[in-house]
C-alpha cells in the first residue's frame, strides 16, 4: 500500500536558491519548504497542506516554471 | 369543479412539483455530495423566508378525460427571500429533473428572475446546476428545424451587473450557459470535488481528442486559478455562508449605498506591531495580509480571489464601520508586480468599486510590471491599460498607502493621476521610475564603460544615486504629501473612511460592468 502522494508546484517561475527542508522532514500547511529568485525577490515556496517530504524534484540553482512541481510530498 | 376540488388541486400540484426529480434521482444527487435545490435555498436565505414564484411550472400529462396524470416539474425554482433581513431574489437550478438543462425550466422563468431582480432592485443568487440554455442535440427532432444560437437571458444579465450586485454559485457540473451565468457575476464560488465548470463537458471534449474526468476538465483548482470563478469553497454551506458575507458590504443596488457596520468598529491590534512588518532586506517578503487585517476593522476583511491575479490580495473591509474595497500588494507573487491576472483583477475589483460605491484602500508595494518573456508573451501590458485605465475612471474616493515600491507604469497606477485623492507613504517607501537594479546601467552606461574601472564606476554610481533615495528627500520636495508612522496608519484610514461616506452618490455609473 503506497502513502498518498502530491505534488508542491511553484506559484511563480524564478531560480532555486535554497532549500529548506529534505527527504523524511515532517512538514505543516504554510512552512518555507525552498526559496526562488524572482524579480529580484527572495520568495519562499510554502506548503499548502502537512505532510513528509519525499523527495525534491529540482536542486539549488534550477530554473523552474510557473505552475512546475518542485517536490513531492507524503500526504497520508 | 367545487371551491374545495379547486384548492385540493391547488394543494395537489404544489405538492407534484416540491417533488422535484423524485426520492431515487434526489437520493443519487446527495449521494454525489450535493444538496437539491430546495434545499440549498433554505441554506442560504434566512429561514421560512422563501416566496417562490411559478411553483406550479412543470410539464403535466393529461388522460382523455383532461385530469392530470403525471406532472415534470420546472427544473429552475426562483423567487424572493431574505438574507440577514435584507430582500433578494434566489434562482436554483434543479438537476434532478432532466440534469437541469435549461431547456427544462419551463417558460421565461430564468429572464423572470433576472427582470424580478433589476426591477426590485435587490440582489441575485443563482444556484447553478445545469447544463447549456440551447437545448440538447433531441430538441432538433422535437422541433423538426435546428436553432439559431441566441441567448435571450443575456441583455437582463448585462442590466443587472450595471445595477444590482449578481452572485453565482457553481453547485454541479455547469457546462455552456450554465458556466456563462457563473462566470457573469460580480462575485462567484465554487464547491471543490463537487462541482466542476466548462465550457463543454468530458463527453463533447472527447471528440476533440482529450479524454479527461470532469475534475480534470474544469474543477476548482483550474477556475479559481485563472479568474473564471473568484473563490472556492469546501461545501455547499461554505459557500452560502460566503454569498451572505458578500452581500452584507453592499447596498441592495446601486440606487442605495454600502451600509455601515453598527458593531465591531474597532481593531484591538496593537498598531505599533506596523513599524517592523517590512523587512529592513529589500529583496525579503512579507505577509501582506496581516497588515490589512490589522488596518481595517477586526475581523472585517473578506478577501476576494485569492488563488489568481495574486500580486494583489484584493476584497473587501470595513474601516469604522464604514464598506470599503482593499487593493493590497503581495510581494509572494513576483514581489508584488503586476501580471496579466494581477491587472485583471485589480481591473475587476475598482470597477466593482465603482459600480456599488465602495471607496478604495490600496496598499502599495509595487516593483512595475511583470517583466521577461513570460510575461511579454502573456500579454502583460493589455491587461496592464486596462487596470490603469478603470483606475483612471473611477470616482470614487481613494485612499493609497505606499508600504514599499512603487516603480514604473504600474507603480503610477497606485492612485489616479490628476484628482485630489489621500495618499501616504511609509518610511520604508521607495519609488521611481525605473529600479536602480538595471536602470542604473541603462542610464549611465556611456559613464561606466569608459571608465577604467567600469565596475567601481558601476558602485560609486549607485552609491550616489541611493544617497538621494530617501523618501524624505520626495517629502521635502512635495513628490509625496506625507511620511507617516505606520502605528498611526488606522487612524488616518479612519478620518478617510468618514470624509468619503457623504461623497458616495447612489446611481448608475457612467459605465457599466463588463464581468
């Protein structure tokens, strides 16, 4: 029986400059899980819900898309 | 026929159509999570308040001796009811009898509602649950002809954006019509899992080669997230509750005025905490709306589109009791520079403003507009003039805090340009035309690259340059009226918010509002 699992998509599309949190965290609705570049701006990426951190699906220094996944997250 | 027969008859097909789609069709639409429309009605609106009008509509069979034998009823129920004693007009779809295709509803009952409302001067909610208004492929061999596409409802529609404040719900699956009559609203929800909006459903969608389920499609994670529906909730009740909370900002139409709130005109937030909310870095977020909420009365902001156009968090608020609309800058999104969605919804929120004589609050904290590619080719600066543009119309009053930035274009647009309006600045404020980052290259490049050192040049430049930043320099100059403590902000929002009450006018405006 797999966890369920869902996706942290970006919000905005900028440069990864930090993460926050790694592999086995326990996370909760509104933590900093990585930090993008963006119009000159340190803006942290918050989780929507709790949960585990899976993996990340980018690494510091990655491009990412409005709307990209960045990590996957354990919701069960 | 005996008086008695008449009123047993009477009795007999009133009780036939609150049937709705019988006990099995009403049974499978709770088991999908949704109320019937009977329900939901009593949900919203204050309790026995509820005057339906054509509850006797439907489609009856007669035998050979003329006596009814079965009996459809319409499958669009309206009528007049009150919300927190204020009246309204209520029209719900019931997609229990034919999946509430509009062509079920039995007469003009759907232009009925929209007329009731605009003539009366109250409020619409529509409770939608059906599909398109033309009918289904069936209706060509009904009529033996096909039909020309015309939306009768829709100048009553049109009317009543310019006049009356027109709320929708997205309760099912709401396709064609159904999607438009969402969508045309000054304020809209949908219900997450269980309602889901699109122009045609999985089905049709199909044979152009997308096989998709219907959250898929058209759920609320996809339409509050591109501005076709303002707001999600997470049942039906939530978003009753939201319909009631909206309508209580606004007069009943624009012939009235916003009513002024009798309790809880104070806010017990201790208002020095506003001195360290912005961050001393200026590449650092922060959290926007803890600043609103601690501005406006306690407890009073009701926000307003939250997962789009989020460069602003934009709703509405009380300051002193008195309605107001907030534009306030999120730096989250992009630092707070307008996108596409931002601007469109900053357009959307004054003409909102405009229409139901709402002054404005608008916290600033702006970079410019959107700038790259991305933004280019989403076509930034058509929705950009188009928000500069409602900014430049409105009349009303209008009451700018800078918090932070305010550069370029959309920077300008934080108030309108040549009438007096209210207007202060924060000591963290910073504006210009363009930001140094990058400006200063541009405007100084000749300097800097015939220099021996350019990248010392580049330093001794800004240096320069930031020396003369300072928004008490602008104080001094009269760029800006006043630098004020942000503690003493509330204060100043309350003198605004009472000077601005006796210059709101009841009536149309000029323009009306295009949804």
């Amino acid at each position: 029986m797999h966890a369920p699992m869902s996706d942290v998509q970006s919000p905005i599309s900028g440069r990864v400059i930090a993460l926050h949190v790694k592999p086995g965290d326990s996370i909760q609705a509104g933590d900093a899980l990585c930090t993008l570049e963006s119009m000159k701006m340190e803006i942290p990426i918050e989780a929507e819900a709790g949960g585990i951190v899976a993996e990340w699906l980018v690494d510091v220094g990655a491009d990412v898309a409005e709307g990209e996944a960045v990590a996957r997250l354990r919701t069960g | 026929m005996s008086r008695d027969d008449e009123l047993n008859e009477l009795r007999h097909r009133t009780e036939l159509a609150q049937r709705m789609g019988g006990p099995e069709k009403i049974q499978r639409h709770r088991d999908n999570g949704r109320l019937p429309v009977r329900e939901r009605i009593d949900a919203l609106v204050d309790g026995g308040s509820f005057v339906e009008v054509g509850a006797l509509a439907g489609s009856g069979r007669y035998d050979q001796h003329g006596s009814l034998v079965d009996f459809t009823p319409s499958n669009l129920v309206f009528g007049r009811a009150a919300i927190e004693r204020r009246p309204v007009v209520v029209v719900g779809d019931d997609f229990t009898v034919r999946g509430g295709a509009s062509d079920g509803a039995v007469g003009d009952k759907m232009i009925i509602a929209e007329k009731m409302a605009h003539d009366l001067r109250v409020p619409i909610v529509r409770l939608v649950d059906g599909t398109g208004g033309g009918g289904s492929v069936k209706t060509i061999e009904q009529k033996g002809y096909t039909l020309l596409p015309k939306v009768r409802v829709w100048p009553d529609v049109t009317r009543n954006l310019a006049t009356v404040p027109v709320v929708s719900l997205g309760l099912g699956s709401v396709a064609g019509l159904g999607a438009a009559r969402v969508a045309a609203s000054h304020y809209s929800v949908m219900v997450k899992e269980t309602s889901q909006l699109f122009v045609a459903g999985p089905p049709v969608v199909e044979r152009v080669g997308q096989t998709l389920g219907k959250n898929e499609l058209g759920g609320s994670q996809i339409h509050t997230r591109n501005g076709v529906v303002d707001d999600e909730a997470a049942s039906e009740p939530e978003a009753f509750e939201r319909v009631r909370r909206f309508l209580s900002y606004l007069p009943s139409s624009v012939h009235g005025l916003p009513p002024r709130a009798d309790a809880n005109r104070d806010n017990p937030v201790d208002q020095a905490t506003l001195r360290r909310v912005i961050p001393e870095n200026p590449r650092a977020v922060y959290k926007v709306r803890g600043i609103v909420e601690t501005l406006v009365d306690a407890g009073s902001f009701f926000e307003i589109g939250r997962q789009w156009g989020k460069a602003s968090a934009t709703g509405l608020a009380r300051i002193d009791g008195w309605p107001v609309l907030v534009v306030a800058s999120d730096p989250y999104h992009y630092g707070g520079a307008w996108d596409r969605q931002t601007s469109e919804k900053i357009n959307r929120m004054v003409d909102l403003a405009q229409v139901f004589h709402l002054p404005v609050l608008h916290l600033v904290d702006i970079p410019g507009f959107r700038i790259g590619l991305e933004a280019e080719v989403d076509g930034v600066m058509r929705a950009g003039v188009r928000a500069l543009t409602a900014i430049s119309q409105t009349t009303m009053p209008w009451c700018t805090v800078i918090v932070r930035k305010a550069f370029g274009v959309a920077g300008a647009a934080h108030q309108h340009p040549d009438r007096f309006s209210f207007r202060y600045a924060w000591p963290s404020a910073v504006w210009g035309s363009l930001p140094i980052e990058g400006g200063l290259e541009v405007a100084y490049k000749a300097e800097i690259e015939a220099a021996p050192d350019p990248a010392a040049q580049r330093t001794a430049i800004e240096a320069r340059v930031r020396a003369l930043c300072s928004p008490y320099r602008s104080a001094e100059a009269f760029v800006v009226e006043d630098i004020i403590d942000p503690a003493q902000t509330r204060a100043r929002l309350i003198e605004f918010a009472n000077l601005a009450a006796p210059l709101r006018q009841p009536g149309l405006t000029a323009f009306g509002f295009r949804p």
